[in-house]
C-alpha cells in the first residue's frame, strides 16, 4: 500500500494498529494491519518503503487531515541475543512497546 492509501484508510478509521519493525542496520518498516490482512508501505517504486525512525513516521502521518486521530501504534523489535545465543526453549516473541504518534515525548 502507498502512503495516499494509508492515509486514506487511516482517515476512514480502517487501521486497527500500526506497527513500526525495527530491522538490523537502523531500518524501519511499516505495516498496517486492517480487519482482515496486513500490509506493507510502499514506496513509489512498489517497494517496501524504508523509513528512519518513529519521528518519521510521525512527519509522513502530519498529512491526515485535522481532527484525525492517528491510529495506534507499536514499535516491534526482536531482542538479537536471543536469537544469536539461542539459549531460551521455544518461541521467543519480540519485543511490543506502544509508542505516540501525536507527540514524540
């Protein structure tokens, strides 16, 4: 989905949660689960679209029109130790913590 969509579905009150994946080398993905899929942002090249931080993705929601509120949102980061020394049995889940995207603080 491009950033015109989200914005449209968003504005529609459509997404449920957003989540910001943190990847290895500073990366962050965005995905927007709705009621029956989830997707990807994408860039204008149909690429998932690489964004910076949660500040960016706070400038690219500054487009929803006033009185919008932004959907909820999740920062998702795999803890690497556990993945590197594999020392815990079982299913390790990542790391969910609840961010704001109406103020940075």
């Amino acid at each position: 989905m491009k950033l015109k969509e989200l914005l449209h579905l968003a504005t529609q009150g459509k997404i449920r949660e957003l989540e910001l994946l943190s990847l290895e080398g500073g990366i962050y993905l965005l995905r927007a689960h709705l009621a029956e899929q989830c997707r990807t942002l994408q860039d204008e090249r149909g690429k998932a679209m690489h964004l910076r931080s949660s500040t960016h993705l706070r400038d690219l929601l500054r487009e929803l029109p006033r009185g919008t509120p932004p959907p909820p949102c999740v920062l998702v980061q795999h803890v690497v130790h556990d993945e590197m020394c594999g020392v815990r049995n079982g299913v390790i889940a990542p790391l969910r913590m609840p961010i704001s995207l109406a103020s940075a603080w």
